[in-house]
C-alpha cells in the first residue's frame, strides 16, 4: 500500500496472535477501530511456520478488505504491531521472521511491523500502555508488570513442570488429585468425584496410566478439568473451593513478585498500583478472584485489582500506534528493512 498521504489517512494494525485463533484489528490515527479480520492459530509451536503464516495472511487480508473507502482517504499502513504466543527466546526469533515474511507477501502488505509476546500486548491493552501489572490465568498462568521507566518484569509462564501457578492446568490437576483421593477413601469427599470416573470411565487405574504414557493427552485433560472444579465450587464444595482459593492466593504472590520488583509496590505511595486480571478464571470462578483480590490487599496494601480496559488486540493496537510505549527489554521481532522511519 503505498501513496503519499496525511497523519489522519494512516492506518494501524494490531495482531493478537494466539495459539487458537488470530484476530486482528485495523485503527486510524486516533484510535478509533476501523475493521477487524480472524483467523486460525498463528502459534508456530502449535501449527508450524507455514501454516501459522498462512492463517495471519488470512486474518490480514479479511481485516484490510473490509475497510470502507470513506474511513480513510489512501488506505497506507503506517505501523504494525502483532503480539504472538510463543515468542519467548532468541531461538524462537527466525520461524517468527519467516512467517511474518511469508504473510506479508502473501497479503501484500507493505509497513514497518514489530512481534512480541503475547502478553506485552495484553499488558498495553488492559492498562492502556500504562504503568502497571496484569496476571493471567488460563491454561497457563504468568504476570508481567511496566514501570514508569518502561522496564518489564516477568514471572511464571514456565509451563507446569516448574510453574503454572494458579492455572487453569494446576486447578485441574488439584481437582483430580483430591477427586482420586476421595474416590479411594484417604480423603474427604466431594462432588469431584463423579466428574472423575465420567473421565475416566469408571477405571482410574488405566486412565492413570494413559497419562503416565501420553504427557499431551494428561495435560490437556487435566487442564480441561478445571471447569469442573468451578461447577462443583459454585455448588459450595469445600474441596473444590478449597482448590480455587488457593490458586488465586498463588496467583497473587505471582503478580506481587513483579509489582515489587518493577518498584510499584511502595506502600506510601499516593497511586495506586494497578494490576488486570486477564482470563476466563477470573470471570467464571468468583471465589479464585476474591482469594486473589484478599491476597493482594495483604501483600501490597496499595495495589488496584481491576479488569481490562481492552483486548489485546487493540493493545498491539495502541502498540503500533505508539512504539515507545513498548518496555526496553523487551524480546522484539522486527523487519530488516523499515518501510515507514520512525524514532524509537
């Protein structure tokens, strides 16, 4: 896209690059969305270089497409930013570069574009590139957290052998574990126990032996658990609720190791620290949040839990429309030739 053209007729992108679905969203200069695309996953671990460059071009096309003639006057992409799973080492930096390459020409976009992890986007979306924390529950859990000096700092995401703390794996895998104890008679009951034999059709023994063999199969399941521990908790089952508690007390030690080491923890400080908590975790299982909002309020008496201000689409939004919002340290992927010069 090229041509000649004011500051109000460029155009952003932001890209939220997941390991399930790809969306992105098209912006002018003064934030307003324009348009918005989908597509598949554009996680490369997950699908491959090809196919994840693949579906971002789909996401970008079906995005670019859609924008009317009358939202702007020559449709010039100035910036792109897109936030990807997976992006987490130097070593993940050349297949990320191939597929950004790859989907570039293959939508033929032409713009300066910048990859980061995923959860730097979710972080400028839920605080509005602000100063703050966010900590995400999902399948996975981690916390990140900005300073006013633009420095990031980082914690869990280290998958559920050494971490995970607080997800939606670990409150699965809690589930399941007192649900066998229950269910074999050395531990207290609980409703946890029928969603257990329904998994594992009545035989634990040999499911516990699928898993032993299948480390993907144990993973997913035991993160597709967690459901079952908010349905039960919701039916005041002091096992399940037991389980959601202490992962929100977990997730909150989390999130308070990067607010102190990002220094917004001072307790005499007028402002408050905000921290977003990003997840359906925290939407759905009321009493994990409550657990995470009381331990907070002991560990940082001046933190501010909220909810997010936006998706992290429009994070990577406010990203490409404002690249010196982006922390210093942060792990960046970029294209070896600017297209469109701007200071850093």
């Amino acid at each position: 896209m090229t041509g000649k053209t004011d500051d109000r007729a460029q155009i952003f992108v932001g890209v939220d690059g997941g390991a399930t679905k790809t969306r992105v969203v098209v912006g002018d200069g003064d934030g307003t969305v324009l348009a918005e695309g989908t597509g598949g996953p554009t996680n490369f671990q997950v699908v491959g270089t090809s196919q994840a460059g693949a579906n971002l071009a789909s996401a970008l096309t079906a995005a670019m497409t859609s924008i009317s003639p009358a939202a702007c006057h020559t449709p010039r992409v100035a910036r792109m930013t897109v936030g990807m799973a997976g992006l987490d080492s130097a070593a993940d930096v050349p297949p990320i570069r191939t597929l950004l390459e790859q989907a570039m020409a293959a939508c033929g976009l032409e713009t300066d574009w910048q990859v980061v992890n995923d959860a730097v986007i979710a972080w400028a979306g839920a605080l509005g590139g602000q100063a703050g924390g966010i900590v995400i529950s999902g399948s996975g859990a981690a916390a990140l957290a900005v300073n006013s000096r633009r420095q990031l700092f980082h914690a869990d995401g280290l998958g559920h052998w050494l971490g995970d703390d607080g997800s939606g794996f670990e409150i699965g895998r809690n589930g399941l574990r007192a649900a066998v104890r229950a269910q074999e008679g050395r531990g207290p009951e609980t409703l946890l126990v029928g969603p257990l034999l329904r998994l594992c059709g009545g035989n634990v023994s040999q499911w516990a032996a699928r898993l032993t063999a299948d480390g993907a199969l144990a993973h997913r399941e035991m993160a597709q658990f967690a459901p079952e521990v908010v349905q039960a908790a919701a039916a005041a089952d002091p096992v399940a609720l037991a389980v959601l508690i202490d992962a929100g007390r977990a997730l909150a030690e989390t999130a308070g190791s990067v607010l102190r080491r990002a220094g917004l923890a001072d307790a005499v400080s007028n402002d408050p620290a905000p921290v977003a908590t990003i997840g359906s975790l925290f939407v759905h299982a009321k009493p994990l949040r409550a657990a995470f909002c009381g331990k907070m309020t002991a560990l940082l008496p001046n933190c501010q839990v909220i909810w997010p201000r936006q998706q992290p689409a429009e994070g990577a939004l406010i990203l490409a429309r404002s690249p010196d919002l982006l922390p210093e340290n942060v792990l960046a992927v970029r294209n070896p030739k600017p297209i469109n010069h701007y200071d850093r």
